[in-house]
C-alpha cells in the first residue's frame, strides 16, 4: 500500500491540475505527467510536467530548504502552412502557461511554497513531418520540508 506523497509529487501534481483546469486551448485535456512514450503523428500538441532535480540545503535543526526544478514540457507540430513554424506555436501556449504556473494558489493544496520563478528554458526540434518541437520551461518551486518526512512542512 502506498503512503502519503512526498512534497516533490504533490507540487508536479498541482501544476497538473492548474494547467488541466486552465484549459488552454489547443492542448486543453492533453496535459501528462512524466510521459516515457514517443511522440507519434497522431499525438497533436500536448503538455508533460515532469520533476527535474531538487536542491536541498539545511535549513534548521529538522528542516531543510529545497529549490524543485519542474518541468513542463511543450510538445508541438508545425501546421502544414509555413506560417506557423513549431517555435512560434510552442511560444503561443508558453505565453498561456507562464501565469497559471505562478499564480496557481498551491497553498489551498496545502503546499507552503515561498517562491515560484521561472528559471530556464530550452527549445528543441526534431526531424519529420510538420517538424515536431519541444519547449521546455523549467521552473523554481523554493520550500521547506522536515529532515526526516518528506512528506511533511513544517
């Protein structure tokens, strides 16, 4: 039987969530978490929020300070005209997902996060038809957790 979820999977979780209830269109439900499988043609547009790292520091006698890196990957095709290049469709949704990551009220999850930045992003093309795309945002989550329960804030 599985225990409660560490801090960590909770926040991806949550960015989930924001980015499912945003309902952005174009890739309104099509929003996965850690997605192993290769794209296929028939995919469309769609979104995977994965964990990257965490940083962890001590904070305190049992509590540590964490900086999670987040992911949400922006996976796109190029329509068949030349006018909409991947790049310029994968920033259209960029510019949709931005505020509803940082300004999604974590703390009515029950999250206690202290900051939410942008930090990175990175742009990459593959070879085939429509020339598929990934933009990646990554994101900052800053936070504390007890030393020994990860699933716990202090």
């Amino acid at each position: 039987m599985l225990g409660p979820a560490t801090i960590f999977e909770r926040i991806a979780e949550e960015v989930k969530a924001a980015l499912l209830a945003a309902a952005i269109p174009g890739i309104a439900e099509q929003v996965e978490r850690a997605r192993e499988d290769a794209s296929t043609f028939d995919d469309g547009d769609y979104l995977d929020v994965e964990t990257d790292s965490n940083s962890q520091r001590i904070h305190g006698e049992q509590i540590d300070d964490n900086e999670l890196l987040i992911d949400v990957c922006i996976n796109v095709r190029a329509t068949a005209d030349s006018a909409n290049v991947w790049e310029t469709k994968a920033d259209e949704y960029a510019r949709q997902i931005h505020p509803v990551v940082m300004r999604r009220n974590y703390s009515a999850a029950g999250l206690k996060i202290a900051r939410v930045r942008l930090t990175d992003q990175d742009w990459q093309a593959e070879a085939g038809d429509n020339t598929p795309g990934k933009r990646t945002l990554k994101y900052a989550f800053r936070f504390l957790t007890l030393a020994d329960d990860i699933t716990q804030q202090p």
